[in-house]
C-alpha cells in the first residue's frame, strides 16, 4: 500500500499517464515520449518490494528506472525532490500577472510556457499532443496560464480538483511572482490546494509545514 501522499500523486498522474501497473504494493505510470517524472514513475510503498519485473517494464517501454518514495531507496542516484503539501495563500503584490483558465485548444501555448519554465523546450509540443488527448472529456482538469503586463504567458499550471480538494503537480513558471500568482489562483479553486514545490527559497513558508512531505525521485542502478 502506498503512503497517502504518494497515493494522492498517483490520482493526479495516473489519468494523465498512458500505462499503469501495480504489483507488490508498487505503482507504475509510464507515459513514453513525454519528459514529466510524475508520468514515468514507479511509486514505492514503505515496504520495498521487489523490483525486477517492474523495472523490467520500464526497460521495455525505452524509460530509465525511475522511482518514487519518502525513504532512501539504496543503490539510487536522486534526480529530483519535491516537498509536497498544502499550499497557504498569503497575497500576492500587485505584481499586473493575470491568471486565465485557458481553453484545451491552446495546450500547445501552456506546454511551450510549462517546458521552458523547466528548461526543456523541446518537450513541449510532445507534452501538448499528448495532453490534449488525455485531456478530452477530463473536467477536473483545468489549465491555467499567467501573463505578465506585456502579455507575455509567464507561467502554466494544470489544476485537479477530486473530493472536494485541488491539486497542482504539475505547473512551472519563469518567475517567483508568475508563481506565486498561479498557485494562488489554483487555491481559490478548492477549499485547500496539494501542491508540489521545488526546493526554492522563494517559496519557502508557503506550504503547511503539519502536512508536508518530500517525495524523491530516484534512478536506480540496472546492474
């Protein structure tokens, strides 16, 4: 069984994956062609099994293996960490960033603004294409879009609204303001918002300490 706030990555990715597999306790989203880690991940419940015939799919489908968890996984090299947890609204300054809702039409705009925030602009139209057929009949996802006073598109976001709450895993923005106006229009979707954070000290305080946990994601060693 996986923790709950690996469970609660795993609902927001799992409808936007193309391949899902469960074995031992573990889940597996695959989603060849497109660059995002939640979409390419083995998720670890806190008793690790064993791996093999997991990592073996990975393989088969081109995906390095990759894994998610709260705990060191041994033998793995972490590629990314996350602090997951309950976004906390404080007002935004009046920075002129307007958020919008953005139309499923131009999911090719939100990837172009959501890859370069990441630093991988070449990903972005595989993303889009990819998206807009996930996307199609999915009405508790909601992409949204930040421009800046020049109306420039500075940030993207794609928001998740189940049970009641809102999430936000997967977002970039090419400026602290540009997030900080995204997420906290994301919030006003839902009564809380689950959000994933990078590292950042611009964004530090701005999650529920109570309720936080950061996620590793780590290659492991094929030998």
């Amino acid at each position: 069984m996986l923790p709950p706030v690996l469970t609660e990555l795993t609902q927001y990715f799992a409808p936007l994956s193309t391949f899902q597999r469960e074995e031992g306790g573990a889940l597996t989203l695959l989603t060849p062609g497109v660059n995002v880690l939640g979409l390419n991940a083995t998720y670890l419940p806190e008793v690790v099994p064993n791996l093999r015939s997991a990592l073996a799919w990975h393989e088969a489908h081109g995906l390095p293996p990759l894994v998610a968890s709260l705990s060191p996984v041994a033998g793995a090299q972490e590629v990314a960490a996350l602090t997951v947890g309950t976004f906390v609204p404080t007002g935004v300054q009046d920075s002129g960033i307007v958020v919008e809702q953005l139309s499923r039409l131009h999911l090719q705009n939100w990837a172009d603004v959501l890859t370069a925030a990441h630093g991988t602009p070449e990903w972005a139209t595989p993303l889009a294409r990819h998206l807009a057929a996930r996307l199609e009949g999915q009405r508790d996802y909601l992409p949204l879009l930040a421009y800046n006073p020049a109306g420039e598109a500075v940030g993207a976001l794609l928001w998740h609204g189940a049970q009641g709450k809102g999430a936000a895993h997967l977002w970039g923005a090419l400026n602290v303001a540009a997030a900080l106006a995204l997420l906290t229009t994301a919030a006003e979707l839902g009564p809380q918002l689950r959000v994933s954070l990078p590292s950042t000290p611009l964004l530090n305080g701005k999650m529920r300490s109570s309720d936080s946990s950061t996620v590793k994601f780590n290659l492991l060693n094929e030998s």
